[in-house]
C-alpha cells in the first residue's frame, strides 16, 4: 500500500458546492477606505512596524517586517496614510483581537517602485529565498508558514520532488481553481522556482479530477519538465500528507515533515506570488478569496487587497454585513467562525462561506456505538471511537497512545458519525490540553529547577558559614604562637608591629605630645 | 459585531443511529415474512409484546437514570434488541418468556452497564442466554414447519397457546418436535450416523425444512445491509468462513458423526448470528482486524458448542464469549497509524 500512487486510504466524497463561485473569472475589487494590516498573518513571531501614524505610505511599500526568522514581513497593499497602530479583530479562531496597522486610501493607489531581480537561475539561493521572505509570501493555501523557510532544502538537500498542491478538496472554495485557469503560467513559473531553490528534480501539480479546465490550463502552460497530474476527487486529497501519497506514494513520517519524504509541497497560489516577487519584484499585496455560501447574493472570486475588511467584500457580493448571520473562513469542513466581519482579509483567507446552516444543529449528541464508520473514512488509518472515548475521560495519555496528534483534523470522522458526536472538535480539546499540560509542565520544571538552585545555594552558604565558624572556633582553642607563624602574612605584619615600636620607643624620649596622641 | 459561531465541520452526512437501526428493521422483515409463512404467526405476536415491553422498559430505565428520555426512546435501539431475541424464542412459548427475557435484555445487559454503546455484551443473546438455561423446557419446545406437521399455526392458535397455554390445542404434539440442530445431536448421541439421520423428514436440501429458506431470508437482509453499509463483510465473512472451514474440515475426516458444513451454515442461528448479531458494534470489535478475529471466534466456537457442547446451538454462546475477548481484541489489533512503523521506511517507495 504505501508504494502504491493515484490513491490514499479514507476520505469523504463530499457535495462541493463550488459551481456556486467556480463559473466567473476573478474580479479585481475595488480599493477599500480603509485598509487593516494584522502583523501576525503567518506561522511564527509577529512583524514589527517601520512605519508611523501619520507617515504617508505607498502600495508594496514595507510597513512591518519580521519579527524572528519565523515571521514574514507586511506590505501595505494601496496607498494612503497610516492612521493608527493598535488592537483590532482579525480572522483568527480565537476571536481575539490583534495588533494592527490602519492606512486610509488616498485613492490614487501609487505604487512603490519594484526592482526586478533578474534571471533567477543566475541568483545565489540564499539571495533568492531572501528575495521571497522580502515579498512577505506565505502558505497562501490556509497555513500561512513562512515560504522561505520550506525552500531551505537544509544541509542534507534531499528534496527530490516539489508538489504543487492545487486540490482544492474543501467544499466550496474556488480560488485555486480559477487561479490556475486564469494564471496558469505564473503557477508553472512559480513550481520552476521553487524546483531551482530546493534542487529538486521533478515538479508535480496535483489538481483533482473535478477541475478538468485548471488541469488543461496548467497543462497548456507547463514547461521545463513541470507535470500535471489529476488527482481522484475525494475529500480530503488535498491534506498534504494525502497528496504526497497519491502523487509519489510516499508517507510523511509521522514525526517528520514532507521534508523527510524527500517532498516540499507548495500551495498554486503561492507559487503565483513566488513568480511575481521574482520575476517582477513585487512583494505580496493581494489575493483572490472566494466569497460564497447562501448569504451571498452573488457567490463569486475576487482579487482582494490585502487589509480589506471583510464587511466591504461581502457588501461588494451583495451580502449585508450587519444581516449576515455567520462567516466562516475556509471551507465547510476545516473552516472556523468570525466574531466580526471588520476583521480584514489576510494572507491566508482563501474564502469567505456566508450563512451556512449547521447541518446537524438540531440532531442530538448521542453515545458513540462503535460502528466504526469513523475508522472507514479517517485518512490518517486512527481509530476516531477510540480517541474519542480516551479524550473525553481526559486520558491524555491514552489518547496519544492511539496517535492522537498525527490527526490533521479533517472532520471526516465527524462528518459520517450517527450519533452525531462533535468529534474533530474533541480531539482539538485534547491536543490543545495537552499543550497546556505540557507548557505547565515546562513551568513546574522550570520552578523545580529554580527552587532546587535555591535550595542547593542556601545549603552551600549554610555549610561555608558552618566552615568558617569551625576554624574560628579551632583557632581560638589553640595556643596562639602554633598557629601564628603558620602565616607569613601575619608574621610581616608582627615585623612591622615591632619596627614602629622601636620607632616609637625612639621618639617617646623627645616627644610627650606624640604619645598622648596615640 | 459578534456573529454566531458554527464549528468546523459544518456539513453532516445522512447518517443517525436511528437510521442505522431503522435499516436493521427493514433488512430483517424477507426473515420475519418466511418465518410466519413456515412457523405461523406465534413470533409476530411475540414481536409486537417485546417491543411494547422493551420501548417500557427502556422509557423506564432512562428516567430512573436521569436521561433525556426523547432522543433516546426514538433511537430505534430497544425495538432491534427486541426483534432479534424473538428471532432467538419459539415463537409458541409463553408469553412470559418473551417479558422476561426483554426485561433482562434491556435493563440488566443495557441500562446497567450503562445504556446505549456501552454494554459488553449483546443484549438480546444476554437475554436469550437467561432464558435457556432458566427456563430449559418452553425454550427448547419449537414447532416444526407446517410442511413438515401439516398443521399451522394460525393468528388465534398462536394466540391461544402463547398466552393460555397449549392444554387446550389438540393438535398440540403434531406442531412440536425436535429442531434439525437438536435432532442431529440427540441422533449422534446414539450412535447414528449423518445420512441415517438425514433422511428424517424435518431436514431439507441444506438444513432443517423451514429453516434454511430463513437462513436465505437473513443472508439476503444482511447483503442489503452491506449494500447500504450499515454492517462491514469482516464479521460476516469470518464467522461464517470459520465455521465452514471447521465443520468442513471435521466433516472431511469423519462425515459419519459430522454434518456438512451446509448444514451448519443453514441451521439454527448461524446466519442472523452472521448478519444482525455478531455485527452489534456496540458489543463487537471495533477495527477492520479486530473484526476479522473476532468473527472468527464467534464461527470457531459456534462449532465447539454445536459438536462437543451441551446445547444443540452455540451461536449466543460464542457470541457473548467473543463480547468478553473484545477489549483484548481491540487492544492488539491497532492499525498501523498512516506514516507510522514498516510500510514507509521515510517515504522512499
């Protein structure tokens, strides 16, 4: 089985729900009023802003830039002047808010100057990684980790196969698909950089079966040995680890990366952006999102300025953004809920689904009955009843025995289970316990060890005062004369006592005063 | 703003535990419809007690314990439960038989150990299991097709003696005799051999007359079943694969005191065994592996109790001893977490 290609074990055939968007070519939308740039829209440390309020900026000019190695830098996306720097809310599952920067358009939308870097081919890899990290390109399929660091091929540079990931298995998002129909040649220009940097020999595009004009696109484009593959059309073929598999047959190791598969995988759409930093030296300013769902009078995909707040998106589909009742962003299986639809797009939002009713509200949860239709669909071969059951009786230990953490919380389990458990949502429970448990744990080591320091310090000072008391005592009980010329130190000092003695025995003959003085 | 938050995934598929159990329903009627065509309608009145006093029963049970009742009463669960332990009944017992046996079934296998998915054990074979060795006489006396006596049971006899008793039924002796199963052991007990024994006239093609077109009645349910997946092939195919191999294999070497492994698989419980009871998830192994082993032992012991055991079926006894090897088979039989162990070696295929 694990040699074997075209296929991965598990998965849904799931109604996806994208002829909804998938008929109109993207649209360009307009500039908002207002832009919001969260410095966090990656996997890593936050960037720090260069800029000031007040301080006029132009579109694709550096407004924040990485915090850490692991971080990416932010670019404003039109220009416009920055009107304030605090806490706003962002697409973030938490719901919390972040750190912002705020540009008012100046509708003229000027534009930085982009200095083309040249043949790429001719570029040091070092330079030319660099060149992607200063666009501020990141996972743009919905990770959001920073694409430099992936095109690291690391000191033992066995990465023999780049994937570009253009499954688009989720339903209803459509991006992807009318990117590569649309942008085809930036796509396949894209998979040949990122060939060159990692050194790899082969390039495959996966795109599933259901999207036969992107596979033509890409076909039509391809050059310089990149290949196009279709992928059968099954949920979830486009989970890293599953398309790996199909494509090469090979499986991550479950502690490992796609890295130690020999594969780095890249989504379409950040191959797109890798082109146009290198080809035209622009950084990363836009995207296209599909905006969907039954809320949305006009499901289609549009090319969307980063910072744009997300009510502004669904006014420009027809959406009201005050009657809207939830908008979920991502797909319908792995996608999570906004609080507030100010939050702006981001990097990694490839798709806004309005209003879609929960399938099941209204179903009761009911108890588990081990029917294993779980097991049949989980792509990751994990036994979903099981987890399920040493999860809610907290047995954190248990739950990692049956591979709790190589879930990649796909939802199929949830999806086919007659009982209706929230299943995915459980095993997010118990992955994010056992972080908490393992941080406290960090902490309570960290005291430990402080404390024990402590401890060991005070003995220590304990036992030299002890020390010190034990040779005071010793030297007064023995007679002074053993010990005194045991000290050289002592026995200068006791010279020179008997010099200024003699000195002053001389002087006491003339000088009363002298001696009074003493 | 704050919008309401749904959690991912979003979308369901058509599945409950009511359909599954509405499924089991349907797939057994083929059965319910040849057996009151060969045995008469004794297991239809029995069937309508049961699940009166099973749906009671667990109404009941869920009250005490504190449970929505609702959700769980139209789950569909104690009406299956019911329906297959009078599958297990003569269907001219008293009606008792039938009350005590729910009641066993519902609130000691069940309620007690905790309600819907978590009963070790089969609640229906816990139930049927209760009976026979409680009560040996009414649960052993079984009519024979009205092929065979000429005499069937209709609506109002079948009434008359489960719920006054036989005293009053003339043709009483002509409805009852021994089981094929039961005459196959009594008969090699006396040193017969198969064919002599065969060419008694309760015996068909494969089985008993009568219960081998309810053996075909179940095998069909169960496809149906599988077709709509609400049962996987693993336990089917195990059990009945192990008990044909076994009865093949001893029939092989001595067919004199050995029935052919036809005759095993088309007499007494073997098939609903197969189909509606050994596939119970609740009380089954619970992966791909798990299953297979599990069937298997289900099959292999049915064999062990029908040839060497004091009853003349083995099927509940196998089955509520392979509910007890569950939690080891479930143990030992994790599969192989995708790009864990062998099979991968770092992905380089």
């Amino acid at each position: 089985m694990s040699t074997r290609t075209g296929d991965f074990p598990g998965g849904l055939h799931l109604d996806g729900h994208k002829a909804l968007s998938s008929g109109r070519a993207v649209e360009a939308m307009p500039v908002p009023p207002v832009l919001v740039f969260p410095l966090h829209q990656h996997i890593g440390e936050p960037a720090v802003p260069v800029v000031e309020v007040g301080e006029r900026v132009l579109a694709g000019q550096l407004i924040a830039q990485a915090g850490d190695y692991v971080s990416a830098p932010v670019h404003a996306s039109t220009s416009g002047r920055v009107t304030a720097i605090d806490k706003r809310p962002v697409p973030h599952p938490s719901g919390l808010h972040a750190e912002c920067i705020v540009v008012e358009a100046d509708g003229e939308d000027r534009e930085a100057s982009f200095e083309a870097p040249g043949d790429f081919d001719a570029m040091d890899l070092s330079a030319l990684r660099n060149r992607i990290r200063e666009a501020g390109i990141v996972g743009m399929g919905g990770a959001g980790f920073p694409t430099f660091i992936k095109l690291n091929p690391g000191p033992q540079g066995n990465i023999d196969t780049v994937v570009l990931n253009g499954a688009e298995c989720e339903p209803y998002i459509t991006c992807d698909d009318r990117l590569m129909q649309e942008r085809a040649a930036d796509v396949v220009g894209g998979a040949v950089v990122i060939r060159h940097a990692v050194g790899a020999g082969r390039c495959i595009i996966g795109v599933e079966d259901n999207k036969p004009q992107a596979a033509a696109a890409l076909r039509a484009a391809a050059r310089d040995g990149v290949t196009v593959q279709t992928v059968v059309t099954r949920y979830p073929a486009g989970g890293e680890k599953q398309l790996i598999k199909i494509l090469t047959g090979r499986e991550v190791p479950s502690d490992g990366l796609p890295l130690n598969a020999g594969v780095v995988v890249q989504n379409v759409a950040t191959a797109a952006a890798i082109y146009q930093a290198v080809g035209e030296g622009r950084p990363l300013m836009s995207r296209v999102v599909t905006v969907t769902g039954p809320g949305v009078a006009e499901p289609r995909n549009l090319e969307v300025r980063l910072g744009t707040p997300m009510a502004d998106v669904l006014r420009h589909c027809g959406a009201d953004p005050a009657a809207v009742g939830a908008v979920v962003v991502g797909g319908s299986m792995m996608g999570f809920a906004i609080d507030d639809v100010a939050s702006p797009v981001v990097k990694t939002t490839n798709c806004l689904l309005v209003d879609l009713a929960v399938d099941d509200a209204d179903q009761p949860q009911m108890p588990c009955i081990r029917c294993g239709a779980c097991v049949e669909v989980c792509p990751q071969l994990l036994l979903p009843q099981q987890l399920y059951w040493y999860a809610k009786s907290r047995d954190f230990d248990k739950v990692q025995d049956y591979s709790l953490f190589d879930c990649i919380e796909c939802g199929c389990c949830n999806f086919v289970c007659p009982s209706h458990i929230p299943l995915a949502s459980y095993f997010r429970f118990a992955k994010n316990e056992i972080w908490a448990q393992e941080r406290e744990r960090l902490r309570a080591d960290r005291a430990r060890e402080r404390h024990e320091f402590n401890l060991a310090r005070k003995e220590q000072e304990e036992r030299e005062r002890q020390e010190r008391h034990r040779r005071k005592k010793a030297r007064l009980k023995e007679p002074a004369d053993a010990a005194e010329p045991a000290d050289p130190k002592k026995a200068v000092v006791q010279e020179a006592l008997k010099r200024a003695q003699a000195r002053k025995e001389g002087l006491e003959s003339g000088t009363e005063g002298t001696e009074k003085r003493q | 703003m704050a919008l309401n938050r749904p959690i991912a995934p979003l979308v369901h598929g058509d599945h409950s535990v009511r359909g599954v159990m509405v499924r089991v329903l349907y797939a057994l009627v083929p059965a319910l419809l040849v057996y009151i065509g060969f045995f008469g309608f004794g297991i239809l009145i029995h069937m309508v007690l049961a699940v009166v006093v099973a749906v009671a029963a667990e109404a009941l049970m869920l009250w005490l314990r504190g449970r929505p009742v609702r959700p769980f009463v139209s789950d569909g669960s104690a009406p299956v439960t019911a329906v297959l332990l009078c599958f297990a009944l003569p269907p001219l017992a008293p009606w008792w038989i039938t009350v005590i046996g729910v009641l066993f079934a519902i609130v000691v296998a069940k309620h007690l150990y905790g309600g819907l998915g978590n009963n070790p054990f089969n609640p229906a074979m816990a139930g049927y299991v209760l009976l026979l060795v409680s009560f040996p006489l009414p649960m052993t006396t079984w009519p024979v097709a009205f092929t065979v006596s000429g005499e069937y049971p209709g609506p109002l006899m079948s009434a008359a003696i489960i719920f006054l008793g036989p005293d009053g039924v003339a043709s009483w002796d002509a409805i009852t005799g021994a089981t094929p199963l039961d005459l196959m052991k009594t008969q090699l007990g006396l040193n017969q051999v198969v064919p002599e024994i065969a060419a008694h006239p309760v015996f068909g093609d494969f089985g008993g007359k009568g219960w081998e077109w309810l053996a075909n009645a179940f095998f069909l349910g169960g496809l149906w079943l599988l077709y709509k997946k609400v049962i996987t092939w693993h336990i089917p195919v195990a059990m009945l694969g192990s008990l044909f191999l076994m009865s093949l294999v001893f029939a092989a070497i001595d067919p004199g005191s050995h029935p052919s492994p036809l005759f095993h698989l088309f007499s007494g419980g073997a098939m609903i065994g197969a189909f509606f009871i050994a596939t119970d998830p609740v009380s089954a192994a619970t992966s791909p592996r798990g299953r297979l082993i599990y069937g298997a032992g289900i099959g292999i012991l049915t064999f062990v109790i029908r040839t060497w055991g004091g009853y003349p079926d083995g099927v509940a006894f196998a089955v509520l001893l392979m509910n007890m090897m569950v939690p080891t088979i479930d143990y030992y039989t994790k599969p192989r977490v995708f790009g864990h162990g062998p099979g991968h070696d770092h992905g380089r295929g």
